[in-house]
C-alpha cells in the first residue's frame, strides 16, 4: 500500500535547500567573506569555509552536495564535513541569514 499526502513534499535532511536572504549583503575581502545583515545592521566574517558554503547557498546547492563538494575541494571524507556543514547552515539559518525553500 502507497500513501499519499497531497501538496507536501518530504525530502532527505541532506536534500533540504536554503537561499541567501534577500536582506543579506556579502563581499569578498581577501581571506574572509563578510555579510551585512540591512535588517539588523550586524556584519559577519567567515572564513574560506563559511565563504564557500555562502556561495554553495547562492547557487541553490543541496545540503549533501554542499558536503560533497566541499569534502572534493578540501580532500577530506563527507562524514569529516557533513556535521561542521549541517551544523554551520544551521547557524546561518537561526541567524536568519538564510531561507530554506
């Protein structure tokens, strides 16, 4: 038997995707990217690996392709990335900097 419910869609934690919100601003500055929250008027800096999640989630990349490609870039395993990428999203996300859809 195969239930379904109309209008809802169910997907893997690692499938969740986030946007950057519209009222966050960001920049490149040597090392770090910094954003700027208009809303609240708070600046934030990230290091390379925030910088490269922050494009990731420009791109509309997936939580798991987000471990992916960092574990890629970085030549490190997925299960060394995954909970520093699930738990930094989630910062992003409490911070709301980023909207999930």
């Amino acid at each position: 038997m195969h239930a379904e419910l109309a209008g809802t869609h169910v997907s893997r934690p690692g499938e969740k995707r986030f946007r950057t919100a519209e009222h966050v601003v960001s920049t490149q500055q040597a090392d770090a990217t910094v954003l700027l929250d208009i809303r609240g008027g708070t600046y934030y800096t990230l290091n390379d690996v925030g910088g490269r999640i922050w494009v990731f989630l420009s791109e509309g990349a997936s939580v798991s392709a987000m471990i992916e490609r960092l574990a890629a870039e970085f030549d490190v395993s997925a299960e060394v990335v995954s909970g520093d990428v699930e738990g930094f999203v989630e910062q992003l996300d409490r911070s709301r900097l980023i909207v999930s859809y």
